[in-house]
C-alpha cells in the first residue's frame, strides 16, 4: 500500500532556517518530502512554502502532523495549512446561462481530472437550462436574479454555501456583482473567471470592448474575489490571437475556449494547493 | 526576367461589384494577379483590399498603371495607394539608450528580412552609446532629451524627418512623447512600439504597474502613433508569461523580446503593404 | 431578407487571368463578392481558390450558379465545388471510449458554433459508455472491435456510411486502423485527430513515445487519412508545454485538451469551406 | 554587502531523507536556502536537486563548502556539483556563416542577459564573414570545413577546445557533424541547436523536410550532443505557426526567431544550473 500523502503550505516573514527547520521536523518524523517549492519575496520580505511529503510512520494521522507541526509555525509566525492530499475539496459552482464553463468542469470532473467533490452548483436559470448536461445528483439550487431584491438573493446564496459546507466557490460565468458583505466573508475562498485579460476591459461586455479597440489578442482571468470589481489577486490567465475579421460575437466564441482552460488549470492548482495568496497577487506554484 | 510586381491597396464605402471591377480592370490591362485579400467592416460598411499583381505588359510603368487606376477609384470613391514593390520605403528610426529594437531591426535589415532603406536614426544619446552596433553608414543625428527645450527639439526632429524623406518613422523605444502638433503632422506614418500590453498599462513603466498588478502575462503592442498617448490604432501584439517570481527587472528582460519581435512583424506587415488604418482600428492583411 | 450566400472552393493549373475571370462572371451574374482568398503553389503550378458570394439576383438557384459556373470551370480545367451555405453538412463521428473530442463536438454542435448536422455516431464501446453525454436522437451504431472479423466489421461501417448520406466520416480517437481498401473509398473525406505532433509519434501510444524521448512540447494533428498511416495531408496542428515532471499520463490529459482544440478548429474549417487538398498536403484558407 | 550565493546540483537513488539531509547540512553550516528543486524520476527511481544558498558565514570560501558537503554525498551516492554562483562560465561559441545565434548571444551577452564568459568563436568561415558584428577581443578560430581532412580539423578544434579552458560547447548552427571520438570527449558539455522540432525531421535540411511534408508548425530544439545524429537529450524546444503560403525560405527566416530564442533560454538555464543529465532526457529546473 501507498503511503498516505500530505501538503503544507505556509508563509511567514522570511528569515534564515526557515527550509531547514520545515524539511528537518518533517524528516525527524519519519516522511519522506516529495516536492517542496519555496518563494522569497523580496519586496515584502514574505516567505512562501509548499511541500509534499508522505508519511512513512504507520500510526501517522492528519491531527498528529498537524499538532506536530504547530511549534515550528508558531516559531517562525506561519499562516499555514496541512492537508491530507486524499481529502477531497468541495467546490461549489455558480452560473448564468453560458455554460460553457460547467460543462468543461463537469466533463473533467467525471474524467477524474480534477479531483474534487462538486458541493452543488448555483444558476440564475432553472434547471431546465442546463437539459443537455448531466448534472446527475449534484445539488442544484436555482436562484433567479433579482435587482430589486439583491439583499434577498444574496442571504439565500450564503444559506447554500453555508449547508453546501463547500470549501470554494467558483462564479463560473455567473454574470452577477457580489456585495461587499459577501466578497468580504468569501475572502480567499472565491474565484471568478472573468472574461477579459485584466487589468484591460475590466467590468461589463469585455468582448465588446475589446472589439472596439481592435486588440489583436483577446484573453480571459481568474482572480480571488474581493469587494473592488475585477482587481483581486490574479491567478491564471491566457490569451488567443483575434484579427480585424472577428467580430465581437466571434470573440466571444473563441474567449469560451479560453475561458475554459484558464478556469481549469486555476482549479487544478487549486485543488493541487498551489495557490497562496501574496497580498493584492498571488503565489502559483506550477511544477 | 520575372515580371515586375506592384501592389494596390483601397479602401472604399462597401457596395457590390468592387472585386470585379478592380480585378476585372487589371487583367484589362494585362496584369496578372498574384494575392487578394479583401474585408467588409460591416460595422462601418467601409471596404478594404489589398491585391499584388505582375504586370505582363511589357510597357508597364508605375505612373501609367495608377493613370489607368484613377477612373475606377474615383467611381468607388476609394482612398487607395499603387506602388512598385520593388520601390523600397525609407524608415527613419528613433531610439533613447534602450537599443533592442534597432539592434534587432538592424539585424534584419542586413538579413534582407526587412527590405528597406534606414533613411536614418535619431538618438536621444550619442552615438558612443550604440558603439557595439555596427551603424555603417547611416546618417546618426544626436537629438538630446531637453524637456526645457522641447519645442526647440521637435522642430529639430521634425527637420531631420523632412530632410530624410522617409516614408515611415518608427519610436523604437524613444521614450519621449511627441507633441499633439507633431503627432498630426506624422498622422498615419508614425508608429511607437509600447511595452505593455495595451490598454493595459498605459503610460510609464509599464513592466513596473505589471509587477505590481501581479499579471501571469505581459506583452508589447505596435501602434500608430496619435495626440492620445497609448491610443492609437494597434497593429501588432504578442504576450509572453511570467510568474510571482519575475521581477520588474526580469519583465524587462523578458519584454525585450516580446518588443522586438512584435515590431519586427510590424515592420515585415508595413513594408508588405499589409497595414491598413480603419479609423481608431487597423485592418492588418497577414497571409 | 438577407441574400443567400454561397462559396466556391477551385483549383486549376495556374495562369493569368483566372482571378478576372472568375470574380468577372460572378458579378455579371449579379452576385456580389463578400470574401475571396487565392494561393499560387509555385513549387508545383497550381492555382486554389475560395470565394464567398451572396446571390442578389431574386432568382438565383445553387443548380442555377452551378451551371452558369461549368464553362469556366471547364476553360480553366478547374476541380471545383460551388455550394449553398445555408446547406448543412452531414458528418460522421467515429469514437472509441476516449470521449473526450465526442463531447467537445457534441458541445461545439449544440451551442451552434459547429453548423452541421451529426448524421451518426460509431463506437467500439455500447452505448452505456457515453451515458453521461446527451446523444439526443442521434444515431448511434455500436459496432464492437473485433480483430479476427476485421473485413466483416469494415462492411458494416461502410454500410453505415452509405446510410448515413454523410460528407465527411471523422476519427475523433477512434483508434481502429482502417483498410486500404476503405480509405481509398473515403479519400478526401475522411479525416483523423492523431495523438501526436507528426511526423513526430507515429502509430500507436505517441505519448509514451514521447514521455520515452522527453520532448518539451507535445501536440496533436488532423490529417486526411490515406493507405500510408499518419501520413495524410496534414490540416492542423497545435502543440503544449510539458516538463520533465509530467509523466505519460499527464501528457494523456494535457493532450487531450490539444487533440480537441485542434479537432474542433479543422471542423470549423472544413464547415466553411476552408481545407483544399494540394497533392499530399492541404491549403487551409483561414482568415 | 550581500553574502556569496552557491549552487549545489546533484542526482541520486532516490530513498527518504535526503532533501532534510542536504538542507539540514546547509543550515547547520549557516547558510540560507534562497531556492530549492527536486524531481524523483518514479521510472527510474532516481532522485534529483537544486538548491541556491547564500552563506552567511563570513568565513565561507568554496572549497571549504564543497569539503563539508563531501560526506552528504558520499553517503547517498550522488553525482554533485556545488558553485560560486557569481564565477562566470566559459563558453566557445562554433559557428557557420549563418550568423543569427551568434548576433543574438553576443547581444545578450553584452545586455549581461547572459552571465558567462566567451571563451572564444570557432568559426567554419573567415572573421570578414561577420564583419556587422562586433567580436571585440574574443579569440578568433577560422577552421575552414574540409571534407577530406576532417580528422585534422577535429584535432585542431579539440587544441581550442582545451587551451580555451571552456565549460561549455555550443554548436550556434555549426552545420558539421562532430565524431563519435570527439563527441564522448565532449559528453554532458557540449550542446546543439537543431533546427527542427526533434524528433520530427533530423538530418539536414529540416525546413525543406518540414516544407515537402506540409507541416502547420515549424521548430528548434536545443540538445546534449551524442554519438547518435540529433538523438541526444533534449532540453528545450519551440515552435511556430506556419502556412501553405510559407515556402522552405520562408520557414528558414521564420525559424531563425526559433532557434535564436531556444538556444538563448537553453545557455541562460544553463548558466543558472537548471539543467541535469537524466539518462537520455534532460531535468531542467525552471521557475
């Protein structure tokens, strides 16, 4: 049988020892490191830290490791976590009528691709919308937009993800503005795919922008959620060279392909904890 | 001995019967048709084609050839240009101490990659400066940055462009804004290659804002250069990704080669013909 | 009502005249040119054309414009197609249990960004396989691979194929090597997604040849198939970073994203009319 | 002042303990770990590092970290290196009259993108042949290409070789195929920039192959020079987007761009140490 695999994932304010301690505790206690990246950076003088490791000892548990490892966090004033890598996350999706998006996650999902439990998923549109796509016995919530009762939705919305007990919610082409309230208790816990290659285009009708101003090169954005529109930390982006020929509408179907795997590989990061947040950006440590 | 080639570039209010006329007149006149290209912006109804065509006709001359063009232009109400592709356009290059690009550009003029004649370079620094390059024999006007003077300067510039006779100027990292007044004056011959991905990052330092944004994706974009910095129709753009760990150092670095290729395209596409302005957008007739 | 458009695809020994000649009669039948795209192979003297048109005579029929074409067609000994295209093609998706390219289609298809009509699906696997994708009211033949009834199986996919009144059969990872008897029946009209960036990994398990050879990129390619294997004109290519971490899994799963891509862009291709056959290569009109 | 950062390389039979062994030496000897990597090859369990320190001992010298780390080594069995990271590397340059790598390295390499001594340029063709070029007061090899003596040019170039004292061999589009005897002397320190992308189209004239074969992208690879023509291990790869319009000229100037780039990430990952020897592959250690 294979050992059990683990994750930590830390940052503190950078010092010497840092590595040696971590790698030298986790070694003490009988695992084996497997991947470790580090990241010093040197204009705030944070440290960042992920490593992979497994657990050779037969009695090793997720409490123990993490009990074992709370004096060296606490000694070096660590935001820190360490995950059992077979511990499924639970992702929570929210769409509007474009699924494109759902389906390609829907699709890697059952492919094994990404490994994850999908908690539920949240759309504007009934059920029916999604007919050609197997949501299977995912929990769907329907919660039609409403401007006029804005406040109203969003307390439903938090009730789902509260029972959803999701550990991330993606707004997966959910074409809805959260509040401050919402984004401010998401935090660090939320990412939108947004279709445009931020900072250019930021807020509504991207694609049509970018059209307007003739880019040779459309792109799409994920970000951490937070209260100021389009501006949180960024995670993934990508790209797709368009000519004077496309129009917006083309734009628009070309920017779903791009959409799609942007928001794909920053799951796959996610759920592989390669994602820190660094402030205003973000730490991805890619192999 | 290979026919001489020429190249016909319009554009005109769309309405039926534009292909067949022009194509219709030139083989007429004996003239055989090597490319076509043609767009319909529909959101504007204008029309825009590019032909390249070998004359047959023994006689053919540049001047007998736009003679016999001018009825069908007139009739379509066409802003339209015929040249001799053998007839080669004289560039005049303007540089600050960056000097990638023209080192590049140099590169591929030698090559016979761009085929064209350097009608000149204006520097910002003297000519020490560029003294691992070998600048042969062009003429090398030291213009040094002035900003108490700088009316005084762009008259100087201006003078150096006029003697020069030059068909196009390229800002190849120039680093200086040139007034509105110059700017019209250029107005469809002037073009800045910008070190961002525009709109992104207009204005100063952009590997700087970049940095700070946290981007995964920094690139440069090729413009025609107008009174609104950083506004004018973009022609070219290519991107090239980083990650948490490049500095704004490292994205200059890394910008240096996204700069000289983009303008090298821009360059290739110009002298091609393939360039034309469509308002605040560009039609660009690659293959 | 907008005009019905139609295009036609050629290809005749190249001489002078043939632009004219063709655009000419086109709008002395009332038509009006919306694209035109040409090529000269100079290596071996062949012409390839592609014009799109709308008819604006009220009474234009394709039989109509296909018999008015036939006398040009016929001086310049062109192989040539006229066609509506409003008319839908009729294609054939042959699958095996890797579904990937399947589902993609099948998305592409229902969100109309592939304007075709899926005139059947072929699988090795039974129908439970896909049990997660919505056939809808597709056909869908199971015909399970069978090495010792080879020729048997291959009447019956034929039989199939004749039934279905399809234009183009696809090998969308079907993963059987067909006859040369049969792909002589299907050339020009049968085109395959390999798993490989050829000529690089021919024939079976590319990914674990190239895992073997540690290569840094790893693609994918749509080509006609003929007789020779994996040697057919190549139509598309596209290509993904890997590293020395990815295992032949990883590179599985990363090719997936590239083999459907690729597929999706040759049949978007193909649909409009865009992929000439030249000998054992392909002119692929694109924008 | 800034403490001396060193590098320490190795690769070894993979078992646990080793990264909190190495990086538990380092600390104790009171160095900082700025950036660690490591790799397991699960196919042939063996295990490879990279770590970048800075020591902080005042009394640091390299010799004496190379001593301390001898018993780490020895006890894991490692193949190992450990380098002042501010020592410059040697590198002779071997070129043909195909001057586009050279022009580029040399420019990198003033900019100081490039951090290495040029211990000196081998060149097939006489010094006038790159007159545009400023070859400064790097030593200057004409070694004429003689079919019928190639063995005495080989000893003259292994004479370079050696009295050069260089680290490393580039072939920057040298275009002689260097012997068996010369190649083992040379093992694991000399590299190649071929101009397809391997392991499509070895030999010579890849761009005419790639032409005749119809590909829709062209490439360069850089790669350890073995005994086996174009088969040693690969290191970095790149490509590009051609067309039907591209003739083999064309693919030729489109790959120079190729080429230039891959060989100048492939000497830059080298001077940083990125790059090791695994079998017949290659780990490289990017970002």
């Amino acid at each position: 049988m294979a050992a059990a695999q683990f994750v930590v994932t830390l940052s503190c304010p950078d010092r010497p020892g840092i590595v040696a301690a971590v790698s030298g505790h986790l070694a003490a206690q009988g695992n084996n490191i497997l991947e470790a990246q580090q990241f010093d950076d040197t204009d705030t003088g944070r440290f960042f830290m992920r490593i992979v490791f497994e657990a050779l000892a037969a009695d090793a548990t997720l409490a123990g490791l993490q009990a074992a490892f709370t004096p060296i966090a606490e000694r070096f004033d660590m935001q820190w976590q360490l995950r059992d890598r077979s511990e499924r996350r639970r992702v929570l999706l929210l769409v509007s009528k474009f699924d494109h998006c759902l389906a390609d996650v829907l699709y890697r999902w059952r492919t094994g691709e990404l490994s994850m439990d999908i908690a539920g998923i949240v759309a504007n549109h009934p059920r029916e919308t999604y007919r050609h796509l197997d949501l299977d016995a995912i929990p769907f919530h329907y919660l039609p937009a409403d401007r006029n009762h804005k406040a109203a939705q969003e307390a439903l919305l938090w009730q789902v993800i509260e029972q959803s007990q999701c550990d991330l919610v993606v707004l997966a082409r959910y074409m809805q503005v959260l509040s401050d309230e919402l984004t401010t208790k998401l935090a660090g816990r939320c990412i939108n795919i947004h279709h445009s290659f931020l900072p250019g285009f930021k807020g509504a009708r991207p694609y049509h922008q970018a059209h307007r101003r003739g880019v040779k090169l459309i792109g799409a954005t994920t970000h951490f959620v937070t209260a100021e529109l389009d501006e949180g930390p960024i995670i993934e982006q990508d790209i797709e060279r368009v000519t004077h020929r496309d129009t917006a509408e083309d734009m628009i179907r070309i920017g779903r392909d791009i959409e799609r795997r942007v928001l794909a590989r920053t799951l796959r990061h996610y759920l592989d904890d390669r994602i820190l947040l660094n402030g205003s950006k973000t730490v991805v440590f890619t192999s």
